[in-house]
C-alpha cells in the first residue's frame, strides 16, 4: 500500500515537471520586473518589427497628418534689429541677419516725394541690392554699378517697374537714393560692422572745346566713359585750372565757358547741396563776386555750373565758378568759339 502511494506522489511529481517544461515562455527564464540586464540586446532590432505586431492604432486622419514645422523657430536669413544711435540722416534702422549680411532702412526726401528704401551691404561691405520698400524687385541690383558707386551719375536703374532710365532722367530722385547709399554705409561704419574706406584713383582731366549745351557736354563724357568735372579740392582745382590756361596758350585764347559736373536738381535747391553729379560732398568753390545768381537777367533759372574766366573791376581773377542756363549761345550768341566742357576719367 504504501509502495503505492510513493509511485502515486512520483508520477503526479513527473507530470508536473513534464507540463512546466512544456508550459514554460519560448523566450527563456522569466525576469523578475525591474531586475533585468541593461546589456541584454533588444528582442528586434531597430530595424525588425515582431512578426505578428498589431498595425498603428493612430486615427487615421492623425496618422496621415504631415509633421508640424516649428514656424516658432527663426530662420538663419531673418532680419533682426539692432540699436542704432548714430548721426547719419535718413536711417530709420539697421538690421542683422546671420546668412545675408545687413539691412538699413533709410527714408530720404526730394522736392517732390518722400521715399523709403532698403539698402542691403554683405558682412564684408560690399553692396548687394537697394530695394524701395514694399517692392520685391531692386532698383539696383547690377553687381558693376555696385562695386563702382560714385553717386547719381552712375545710378542706371532707378524705377519700381523693372525698367532702366537715364540716371538723370530723375535727378532729384536719383541723388537722394545716391545720399542714401553714402549714409547707409557710413551707419553701419559707425557701428563697427564693416569699415569704409575712399578707394585711391587716380584721376584724368580733358578739355574739349566745342559750342554745347551742359547736358550734351554731360552725355559726351558719359559716351567715353567719364564724367563732367568735378572740383572738391584745391588740389583739383589747380590741376584743372592748369589745363585750362594750357588750352588758352595753345591757340584757345578766346575760351571762356568751361562746363563742369555741378547743377542743381529743383528750383528750390541751392548750390552746395547735392550739387555734384557724382554725389561728392560740395567741399571747395571759387565763386565769381556776386555769384551764384540763381536765375538769369530774363528770370530763367541758372542751373548748371561752369568755370568762368572773367575779369572783376577790371582786375584778371582767373578761372572761376558761375552759374548758368543750359544753352549760353542761344541768349549769347557771342559766346560761340568760347564755350567747352571738362571730362575727368576716374581710375
């Protein structure tokens, strides 16, 4: 009997330890929770997946939603302001961007209209775009004019719908777009975030004598690649006065009328601002007594410069500044055989 009940215990024993064995997870010994080896490798790799996993149970509408850019987040080409306290005129402020260099929004004023533009200089100063404000397309975006700036005589494009005009065929506007730049630079020089220097030219003087108007001396000089005079200095004016009195000497005794790169862009403008066509700051004269007049005998407004040689009281004074009308031969008809312009070629 008891050998009976010892085989009883020993079978249901055996049977236990067989239906354990069979019972037991595929995956080996269960782990107490929380007491597992952080060196044990995942069961899937990243990029396996169980082969039996259930699909995503995201609504599908959530699930298909395209992920959300941070808007939040400032893009590298963004402008951002920076404290501006300088002295330049016309500059509303300057901005910093970390990719596209600096901004500065400048509003300047002509006898007609106020404009607002945007003059945008890389880190290393050099001038990339000026755009009016509220426009996409730059006024001036020509990578020659930019590295050449000189002021107004230069400036090629000055229009909102694309097109390119002559730079004077809106002088008022073309030269406070020009002082901009100049003042634009000067800002951002003031705050130390790029250096402007005066490039050293040379500079090259001619004289030619012939009976025209200013503005046909003005296009002639453009045509070879110069521009009308300018005089800023005495050091200039000595050169110029030099040649001059060399062409008197050399058989053009009777030259008196030398037109230079001076005139004025409004009837309510005086002489000494904006008055170089270049956008040079009006630094030296030599007037004639009792000039400028601004308007001549008939009320006509003198608005162009030239280097008139005259005597004063009597006395030789040399070669000096006056103001005219456009045509002296139609109201002096004298003058004819006495009239010229100076060309002056930079670099």
């Amino acid at each position: 009997m008891v050998t009976l009940i010892v085989a009883g215990v020993v079978g249901v024993l055996l049977i236990g330890a067989v239906l354990v064995y069979f019972l037991r997870p595929s995956g080996g010994p269960a782990s107490t929770a929380g007491d597992g080896d952080s060196s044990q490798p995942s069961l899937f790799s990243a990029s396996q997946s169980p082969v039996n996993a259930p699909e995503s149970t995201a609504p599908q509408d959530q699930a298909d939603a395209p992920t959300p850019s941070p808007s939040s987040a400032p893009s590298a080409s963004e402008y951002r302001s920076l404290r501006y306290t300088g002295t330049q005129p016309g500059v509303l402020g300057v901005e910093q961007s970390d990719t596209a260099g600096y901004r500065v929004l400048l509003s300047v004023s002509t006898a007609d209209s106020s404009l607002t533009f945007a003059v945008k200089v890389s880190f290393d100063g050099v001038i990339t775009s000026v755009e009016k404000v509220g426009l996409s397309d730059a006024w001036v975006s020509d990578p020659t004019w930019l590295s050449q700036f000189r002021g107004a005589s230069d400036l090629v494009a000055l229009t909102s719908d694309g097109g390119a005009i002559d730079p004077m065929g809106d002088s008022a506007s073309a030269q406070a777009v020009c002082d901009g730049v100049n003042h634009a630079l000067l800002a951002l020089d003031e705050l130390g975030l790029i250096t402007v220097s005066q490039p050293q030219t040379t500079h090259r003087y001619e004289i030619v004598v012939a009976d025209v108007t200013w503005w046909e001396a003005y296009q002639s000089c453009l045509e070879q690649g110069g521009h009308l005079a300018t005089i800023t200095s005495q050091e200039e004016y000595d050169r110029v006065v030099a040649l001059a009195d060399q062409a008197v000497a050399s058989g053009q005794e009777h030259l008196t009328y030398l037109w230079i790169g001076g005139k004025l862009y409004s009837e309510n403008d005086l002489w000494g601002y904006r008055s170089w066509i270049t956008g040079e700051d009006w630094t030296f004269d030599c007037w004639y007594p009792g000039e400028p007049s601004y308007l001549d005998n008939d009320s006509t407004l003198e608005e162009y410069l030239c280097l008139w040689h005259a005597k004063y009281q009597g006395e030789e004074i040399g070669w000096t500044f006056n103001d005219q009308r456009n045509d002296i031969i139609a109201v002096l008809p004298t003058a004819a055989g006495k009239v010229g312009y100076i060309c002056e070629y930079d670099g």
